[in-house]
C-alpha cells in the first residue's frame, strides 16, 4: 500500500507534460484562436438573442408595472398566465396555435401526396420532357412564398376588407370568404410553395435508390403494388419523413402568407399572433409566442436530425447497375406529362402572368384595351394619395432598392466570408470541443423560425446594453440579424468546402515561410473562391425574398423590398405593389441562375445541395 503515492506522482506529471505539450501545440495553430474568437462572436450573436426574449417571458417589461402589480425588472409569470390560461389565452395563442397546426398537417399530407408523385414520374419514368420538368417544378420553390398569396388576392379578393376587389368580383363573380381569405387559400399556396422540396428530397432518395432491388422482387412474382409497398416506399421513409418535417418546421414560422391572406379576416396563426403582440406593445406575451414557435421549431428538426442518422439503416445493397432505367407510363404517359404541366401552369405561369397583368390594369378584371397602362411602372402625376408616379420613378421605391443592396449585400458579403471562416476553424480546430460546438452555434439560428429570431433580436437590441447601444431603427441590426439567421447555410457551405481541401497546400507555404494571413489570403481563399461566392449569393437570395426578420425589425426609414411592398398593400395600392413583387422575383431567379454559373450545377442539383 505505501508504493501507490510513489507509482502516481510519475504518472500525475506525465499527464500534467501531456496537457502542456498539447496547449503549447495547440498554441501553434492559429485556427484555435480563430475558433474561440468565432465562437465568442456568435454566442453573442445568436445565443444571446434566444436567452434574452426567453427572459422577457418571465421578466416584468416597460409599462406593465400597473398590470402585473410588480416593479420593472422583477421576475413573474403574469405573461406565461396570460398567454395559457387567461380569457385572452384563446386569442392570444390556443386559437392561433390550432391554426398554425391545422394549416402545417395539412400542408404537409398535400404537399407529400403531389411532390412523391411528381418526384416519380421525374425520375422514374419515360414522362415527355424529364429534364425540363426537373428544373421548372421546382422554380416556385425559387420565388417568394407571398408571390402566390398576392396572385391569390388579386384573382379572388372580395368586398369584405375594401379596397379594390379581384379579377372575379369585378366581373360580377361574388367570392365567399372561406376562397378569398383564411385557412383554404393558406393551404393551397403553402402546397404549391413546398410540392418542389419535396419533389428534389424524395427525387434525390429515387435516383440512389438501386433498381436491381425491384428486379429481384419481379422474378420472385411480386406485383407492382406489393414492389411499391414493401420495397420503394420503406427505403425512401427517411427521405419521406425529413421533406415532411422540414416542411411542417417552415409552416410553423411562416409569416407572409398568413400576414396578406390571413389577418384581414382575423385568421391568425402563431407569427401573426407574435406580430400583433409586438405591434401593440405586448413584449412579454411575444415572448410567451415567440418561445412557443422556437419549441415547435426545435423539437421538429431534433426529429429530423435523429430520421437523418436513422437513414444510414436504409442503404441499398448492389451497385448502382441500372438505376437510370425508368418505367414505362404506357397509355398514361400524356396525363403524366399534364399533370406535371399543369403544376408548371398554377406554381408558375399563371402567378406571375397574373402579377404582372395586375400591375398593367387600370381597374382590376377588365380587359379591354383602354384598361391597360404602365402608369404603375413609369407613370407620373397619378390620381392616388400617396403614390404620385410609377415606381421606377418613385423615390421610395429606389430606397427601397438601395437599402435593399445595401443591408442584404453587406450581411451576404459578411455571412459568407464568416462562413468560410467558420469552416476552416471547425476542420482546422485542434480542441475537438471547440470545433463542435462552434459547428452547433452556427446552426441554432436553423432551429428557430425566423419571426421568433426576429423577436430575440429585437428583445436584446431594442435598448441599450454595456456598451452596445440600442441598435432598433438602424440599418446595422437588420444587417446583423441577417448575418445570424444566414449563418446556417453559410457555415455548411464553408464547412463542406474546407473538408474536401486537405492541409497539403497550407502546409507546403508554411514550410516556405508564409504566415498564417498569407496563407489563408494566398491559397485557402482563392482555392475556395467558388464555395465563397456561393455562400454569398445564397444568403443574398434569401435576404432579397425574406419577409421574417424585416417586417420586426425595420421601419420606414429602413424599408426593403419586402416591406415596402407590404406597406403598399396595406395602402391598397395593389399594382404597385405586385410590381415591386415582380422585381423581388426577377433578382431572385437571376441570383439562382448566377449560383448555377459559379458552381456549375443545374438548378435542381444547386437547390437540392
């Protein structure tokens, strides 16, 4: 027993030399210091912003003193009490949380029923025009969930909010309530917005899939039903599950589509209700929502990381062989080829020929000739309040454009610059901890919808803290709020890059005398300049059509496209509105089609990655 204390002393100091070495080593990798310093970065700004609103839910805010009996400051759950249990509680979240819900389940079922089935005819059958088809369904996918919703209204709005009414009910077509406004429409354009996602998930799990599976299956004397059921439908079950969930996740945050089609006619959701909360100076109950909708939103994309690791069960065994062999449709292959067609018509044509013939009409649904001008593009000294020339000649339009540029280049430009740093200090990290959680940092902002980011944001930079003063009003918390809700996609982008370049390059001009910055500046960025300008030109496209973050945290003096728009139609000024629509469209397809220039992919595979 006396020999233990002399057997660990030696052992004691090895370990306490092997925690030295690997300290003074990691010391000599300047893609430690990179880690920390980003990961104190984002914590700040991604991190803090979540705690801060999930304080506010139990904090006494600003001028609810006389409500809760309490002093500013003192913690309480007078706000959890209103929001759950109170009179108020079925308006301010039951009723929006059994919409929400209602609507996303539905979406959901649909949007699975239509895109498996186009996803088949894709990419396993002999359908007329494939590869065309491949690319133009999912183009909706491309253009702003909202784009439908306005080409809905202007179609079938009615009477029941004023303003100008629809094509239909200018022509003497009255529309019930249920088809203009509120659950029905919601469905259907949510349906039409999500069919591509799952049309390019379920599409990508039908071209691994091996077909000798079904061949086997075939000399055994298995019908093609059983071969549907019992073979093709399990091994494409996480594909399946994962469109599902990311669509349910999306719908759970979606703010523009119930904003336009929804509270005109009081049909709220959860985004809606957070908005009013906040629109009415009710942080403490926003914060209540805004934490309801980040639950629903985490707990729905824990679910689908764990179908992600439950997909690895699911490999095909064989080579791929024949997988391009397709199906032949027979006597169905020309409704197969007008189904997908007419998809391309209702996802597609007929919303952004709609839009555009809106912005041409003098008064809505009438078609003669002397009803069409371009008085709302390039018109000036019109009859309106507030709008008095077209909008190419309307200053607020181009600031609009210039603070668009402006916010959404700059945080685009930072997102995917941060990105690739994120991506080399993850790969390059020596203190596995740091890289992981890093890793996890960067991805937060994906858990939490974007109405509920845009609320943290606003809870934590609304007023002044230390010496961070109150951002609100001020371009540069738009800009860093997209900075954060981008970093998701940028750092993967970054990520996925640095894996596939190993140290050799770096390591030959270290050996030549290259510092770290020369390094980095000479060799890792231009090496991985494709990567870079993609990561910058996907957050740019999002930022363009994003609707989220801007509609919390701009105001007038910082309107976007997106805002401007929606303060259009809440002018009713419909044409000029559906225009500026147009012109998000138009940057956002051209964006798309520059992404597929750099990268050299087709649009399904660049989306689809």
């Amino acid at each position: 027993m006396s020999g233990l204390p002399t057997c660990s002393a030696p052992m004691q100091t090895s370990a306490l030399h092997k925690a030295k070495h690997r300290f003074a080593v990691a010391k000599q990798e300047p893609a430690n210091l990179l880690a920390l310093l980003l990961l104190m970065f984002f914590a700040y700004l991604i991190v803090a912003p979540v705690l801060s609103i999930a304080t506010d839910a139990f904090v006494v805010q600003s001028g609810d003193e006389m409500r809760t009996h309490q002093t500013e400051g003192a913690t309480t759950s007078y706000y959890l009490s209103r929001a759950l249990t109170s009179r108020m509680s079925q308006l301010l979240l039951w009723q929006p949380l059994q919409h929400t819900l209602s609507v996303a389940a539905l979406t959901v079922f649909f949007a699975l029923l239509l895109g498996v089935a186009l996803a088949w005819l894709v990419n396993r059958t002999d359908m007329f025009g494939r590869k065309w088809f491949a690319t133009a369904l999912i183009v909706p996918f491309m253009l702003p969930s909202w784009t439908f919703a306005l080409a809905w209204t202007t179609i079938f709005k009615n009477r029941t909010i004023g303003g100008q009414p629809g094509w239909l009910e200018a022509m003497g077509v009255t529309m019930p309530d249920w088809i203009a406004y509120g659950f029905f429409p919601m469905v259907v354009i949510l349906v039409i917005h999500y069919v591509p996602l799952v049309i390019l998930i379920v599409g990508n799990a039908l071209r691994r899939f091996d077909s000798q599976l079904e061949d086997c299956a075939r000399i055994l004397g298995a019908k093609r039903k059983t071969i549907t059921l019992k073979i093709i439908l399990p091994l494409i079950r996480p594909a399946l599950l994962s469109a599902a969930l990311l669509i349910f996740a999306d719908c759970i945050g979606e703010f523009a589509i119930p904003y336009i089609l929804g509270l005109p006619v009081n049909f709220n959701t959860l985004s809606t209700s957070l908005y009013r909360a906040l629109d009415s100076r009710q942080s403490g109950v926003a914060a209540v929502v805004a934490l309801v909708i980040m639950l629903i939103g985490i707990v729905t994309l824990i679910i689908d990381m764990r179908m992600m690791k439950e997909a690895r069960r699911f490999i095909t065994v064989g080579v791929k062989g024949q997988m391009e062999r397709t199906n032949r449709l027979g006597i169905m292959r020309v409704p197969a080829t007008g189904l997908a067609s007419l998809f391309v018509m209702i996802g597609v044509a007929i919303p952004l020929i709609t839009l555009f013939l809106s912005t041409i009409m003098i008064l809505p649904g009438r078609f003669n000739p002397e009803n069409f001008t371009f008085d709302y593009w390039i018109g000036e000294n019109l009859d309106t309040l507030a709008l008095h020339s077209g909008i190419l000649f309307t200053r607020e339009f181009w600031d609009a454009v210039w603070n668009t540029v402006m916010i959404v280049g700059s945080a685009s430009l930072i997102s995917g610059v941060l990105g690739l740093l994120v991506g080399y200090a993850v790969i390059r990290c020596t203190i596995p901890w740091v890289g992981q959680f890093l890793k996890q940092v960067t991805f937060m902002p994906y858990l939490v919808p974007g109405i509920a980011f845009a609320a943290a944001f606003l809870s934590l930079f609304a007023v002044s803290h230390g010496p961070i003063p109150a951002l609100y009003g001020l371009p540069v918390l738009l800009i860093i709020a997209l900075i954060a809700e981008q970093m998701p996609f940028a750092s993967r982008s970054g990520i996925a890059a640095m894996t596939q370049l190993g140290k050799e390059p770096e390591e030959a001009a270290r050996i030549a005398g290259a510092n770290w910055w020369t390094r980095l500046m000479r060799i890792i960025v231009p090496i991985q300049a494709a990567p870079l300008a993609t990561g910058i030109l996907l957050p740019f496209i999002s930022g363009i059509k994003g609707v989220s973050l801007f509609i919390i945290l701009a105001i007038p003096a910082t309107d976007v496209l997106t805002t401007y728009s929606l303060r259009l139609i809440d002018y009713n000024y419909d044409q000029a509105a559906n225009a500026v629509v147009l012109m998000i469209a138009l940057v956002a397809w051209g964006g798309t089609v520059l992404i597929q220039r750099i990268s050299g992919t087709g649009l399904a595979q660049g989306l689809e990655s």
